[in-house]
C-alpha cells in the first residue's frame, strides 16, 4: 500500500509542478500580450490625437494673441466716444473669441487650460480697471490708458503663451 502512495506521488507530484508552472507561464503570457494590445492601441490613438492636440495649442495661442491689448484695440475700434460701450465691446469681443475656442479645452492639459482662462479674466480685468481710472473719459482715453499700463508691464497673455510653449516642447 505504501508503495501504490509513493508511486503515485512519484507521478502526481511532477505532474502537479509542471502544472503550476504551465499555469504561471501562461498566465504571464497572456498579462504580456495584453499590455502589447494596450500598448499598441495607445500607439495608434496617439498618432490620430497628436495633430489634433497640437491644432488645440495653435489655436489656443492664436486665442491669447487676439486678446492681448495691444492687438485687441488695434482690431477693436470704438464705435461711439462712450467709454463704458466701448469697454462692453472689449470685453464681449474677449468672450467671444473665447466662446469659439472652448472646445479645445479637451486637448489641452488641466493646468494649462487654467492659465489660459486666467490670462483671459486678467485682461478683462485689465480693462475694467482702466475704464474706472480717472483720467479715462472717453473711448480713445481708455484705450491710451490700456496701452500706457502695459508699457510698465507684459499682458497677462504673455505668461500664458510661455507655459503653452513649454508643454508643447514637453510633448516631443
């Protein structure tokens, strides 16, 4: 009887260990080529994502051009001397270049996107702040006095464009 139990351990043993071992290969195998899977298909996505996040950059950069003051009231000119009008105008030609860029937020990263809005409420701000000063008594005043703050310092979008920059080269 003790001999029928050793035998068949002679045999169950090795059978049981060749098992395990099969099992393990097999099952790190199969980890591999789904990782492989994974891989590749990431591969693939971003070879179809990378042009459209780039576009996203180019057209968020164009974005913060347009709104930086010094172009902003070239390309925006006042339609009456009021200056209060013209400040609406400003600020609803910001909004919508901003509207027509918001779906581009899905292309670009988190904290960029915050930048960008930042930049985008800094310059309204900006403008707001040169419509409450004193001197500022009509539309043409407004937009010396805009221009004269921003001789002492960069606009808002300056710093915004200088992250952007760095993400774009951080994604080669």
């Amino acid at each position: 009887m003790e001999e029928q139990i050793l035998n068949l351990l002679m045999y169950t043993i090795p059978a049981v260990v060749t098992g395990v071992i099969a099992f393990l290969f097999f099952r790190e195998h199969m980890t591999n080529e789904s990782k492989r899977r994974h891989f590749l298909l990431t591969k693939d996505l971003q070879k179809e994502s990378f042009p459209l996040r780039l576009q996203a950059y180019e057209r968020m950069s164009l974005f913060l051009e347009r709104i930086k003051p010094q172009s902003l009231l070239t390309r925006t000119s006042p339609t009456s001397s009021n200056k209060e009008d013209y400040e609406n105008l400003l600020i609803a030609t910001i909004e919508q270049e901003f509207e027509h860029n918001l779906t581009q937020q899905i292309y670009v990263s988190d904290q960029c996107w915050s930048i960008i809005l930042a930049a985008k409420n800094a310059t309204i701000q900006l403008i707001r702040k040169a419509n409450m000063n004193e001197k500022t008594d009509s539309a043409n005043k407004l937009r010396e006095v805009v221009l004269t703050e921003l001789m002492d310092k960069p606009a808002p979008s300056n710093a915004a464009l200088s992250y952007m920059k760095k993400e774009v080269g951080e994604m080669w």
